[in-house]
C-alpha cells in the first residue's frame, strides 16, 4: 500500500493537501504551515517518503478498536 500526501497550498498558518491512496483518492488532509526550523505542535511533517505500520497499543488503538470492532485494525 502507497499513501500519498500531495500538498498543493500553503500559508503561514496551514498546508492543504489531497490524500491517495494507492493513486485513489481518498481525502483532503490539512497540516501546520511549513518551518525550516521545527517547532512543536506547529511544524508539518517533513516531505519524505515514510514505512508505515500498524501499532497495535495504546489507549487510541483500544478506543477505535472498542467503538469500531469489525473495522479497526490499528493505528497508523
């Protein structure tokens, strides 16, 4: 599976993007603004290409898991 983030506008306060996965699209995503020196809580992810897994712990894992039990395989 490729998830795609393809960012196409920013200001000084936000970065919009369009979501794909496996070249599909499948939403729209919205990001802190670009810093050339990170901040915390208010730098976007860096471009990169990324591994992804699945983590199956923690108290969001449990909570979408208890709320959506035939859906929710993890978090990303």
């Amino acid at each position: 599976m490729q998830i795609t983030v393809r960012r196409f506008h920013s200001t000084v306060d936000a970065s919009l993007s369009l979501v794909s996965v496996n070249g599909k699209f499948v939403a729209f995503g919205l990001e802190d603004q670009f810093r050339h020196a990170k901040k915390a809580a208010e730098t976007r992810i860096p471009a990169e290409q990324y591994r992804i897994t699945l983590r199956t712990q923690g108290d969001f894992h449990q909570r979408y898991g208890t709320k959506f039990p035939d859906f929710h395989q993890g978090m990303l």
